[in-house]
C-alpha cells in the first residue's frame, strides 16, 4: 500500500514562505496577551513563593528540588490556571489570524517547561559527558506540514535559549540519518529515540549537530516559528537565569484536512504521541484558530 506521505519527498519539501528560511521571529503585544503575568501567578498559585516573583530570578528563591530537571513546576497548561489556557489561545488566534493569515489547528494542551540553573540528568550525556538534547520534532510523528512555535516568558540567550541548526543543515543530517539506519516512514516517525542513540555514540554526528548549534536569542513579546524539520534542542543551562517557556504545534488547516483524507482514504492510522493521536480533539484542539 502506498503511505500517505514519501518520506524522502518530505524531508526534502521546500520550505513555506510564511516560515521564511524556516526559523521566523514573531512579536505580539503583551500589553494584550500578557502570558507572563500569567505564569507568574502559576508559580504563586504552586504556593513555592510567598509573593509573585520575576521569572528570570526563580532559581534565587525556590528550593533545590524544584530546581532540577524536569522541574515540579513544569506542567501542560491543562495542569496550570484556566487564565493562563486563555491566554494561550488568544496567542494561537494572533498567529493564524494576524501572522499567519490562514486558518490552524492547534495542540490542545502544550507543554510549560522551567528551565533552572542546575545540571541535567546523565541520561541526556554522549559518552564524553556533552549534553546531546537535539531532535527533530518529526521524529516524534509530527507533520512535516506543521509550524513548530516556541514562546519565551523570559530573557533567553546563550545556554538558557534553545539550541537550533539552520534548516538545510538538519535537512542533510535528517537525510543521513535515514540512510545510515534505512528507515522507513513508520520507524521515522517514531525515531527520536534511535536519534539519540545515535548522537550519543556516533562523534562525527555529535559534532557535526554541535559545530552547526547556534542559541536562538528571544525575549518576552517575541515568539518562534520554526519548521519541524529544523533540528532544537536545551542544552545544559550555566546562564544565572531561570528560563521559562512555552512550546506548540500548529498545523495550517488545509494541510490537516488533506493528511486526515490520505489516512482516510489509505486506511492509515494518524501518528500518536503520549497516547494520543494527532488529530482534532486529541492532540490537536477540536476548534481551530477562527474557530475560538
Ligand atoms: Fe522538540
């Protein structure tokens, strides 16, 4: 049976216009959707402060077992305060509506991370001891059609900023990788794992992603659009700042409605992650951008 998407014709598509040369820096007002506001008081409402704190000085007042990686305080925004999912999705509205132009679907309930000061777990270490984070997020079964977005609620730069390879460098080392391990579009699509592996043991890919790594310096009222295909990842934060961001999928609506009717039509079962499938109502929020 042939599979809704050729996996070579994918890694290779070109890149949207809308994403310019596949990694878009995006501003919003935060006079209007003032995330930030509303994380803080998620950490308030955590009771690990007695008073609203600025972010980027978290790591000074909250105990070491908050600190370490993945930290307590990071949660989907379902696990946060109901203002907070608000506000995110007046932040998907500005994107399809004001950036973008065209209807999305959009992940339902993203992940926050909080990214203190402190050592990452040895499971995220090559052999040499270098934190090897980087991945591909279609590696985990997301659409190449999607738009990968990362929000900041702090000052982010150097080793507290997502680490990105430029988009025809992770093109290459995507294409490698596939050939290398002759995968298919199925163990492509759920590979992270053997990515890692790989990185771990092999030095001239290790190197090669750590030459090409560059931090993406952002800041709050900014946001990140990235293409899936572009190899990010955290590296090991020695910056004396908390980080403090939010990440999320969207996939343009025409796109969503033609991969859904090849599945349809090939009797393929969407990708999962977490148990979840990547369809409306699942992952993906049942309502699209216009919709909410
Ligand atoms: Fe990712």
């Amino acid at each position: 049976m042939k599979m809704c998407e050729n996996l070579d014709e994918a890694l290779n598509r070109p890149v949207p216009t809308f994403l310019g040369d596949g990694l878009r820096r995006v501003t919003y007002q935060t006079e209007r959707i003032d995330l930030r506001a509303e994380v803080v008081q998620h950490v308030f409402a955590a009771g690990v402060t007695e008073v609203p704190l600025p972010l980027e000085d978290l790591h000074h007042h909250i105990i070491p077992e908050y600190q370490i990686y993945p930290s307590r305080l990071s949660t989907n925004l379902t696990g946060t305060i109901p203002s907070l999912s608000r506000a995110y999705r007046d932040l998907v509205k500005h994107v399809a509506r004001e950036v973008l132009g065209f209807d999305v679907v959009f992940e339902a309930n993203p992940p926050m991370r909080f990214h203190f000061p402190v050592p990452m777990p040895n499971q995220f270490r090559s052999k040499d001891g270098i934190l090897m984070a980087q991945h591909s997020d279609t590696l985990l079964g997301d659409y190449f059609e999607g738009i990968n977005c990362w929000v900041p609620f702090t000052r982010c730069f150097g080793t507290c900023t997502l680490q990105c390879l430029p988009l025809s460098e992770s093109i290459s080392v995507l294409t490698k990788f596939v050939k290398d391990l002759d995968l298919d579009n199925a163990s492509y699509r759920s590979g992270r794992e053997r990515f890692f592996h790989k990185l771990y043991f092999d030095e001239n890919l290790q190197q090669r992603v750590l030459l090409n790594c560059r931090p993406f310096e952002i800041d709050y009222g900014e946001l990140l659009m990235f293409d899936p295909r572009i190899i990010h990842g955290t590296a090991e934060n020695i910056e004396s700042a908390t980080r403090v961001s939010l990440d999320f999928r969207l996939v343009p609506l025409k796109a969503y409605d033609a991969i859904m009717r090849c599945f349809e039509l090939n009797g393929e079962a969407p990708p999962e992650f977490a148990g979840m499938a990547k369809v409306k109502g699942a992952f993906y929020d049942e309502r699209t951008a216009f919709q909410i």
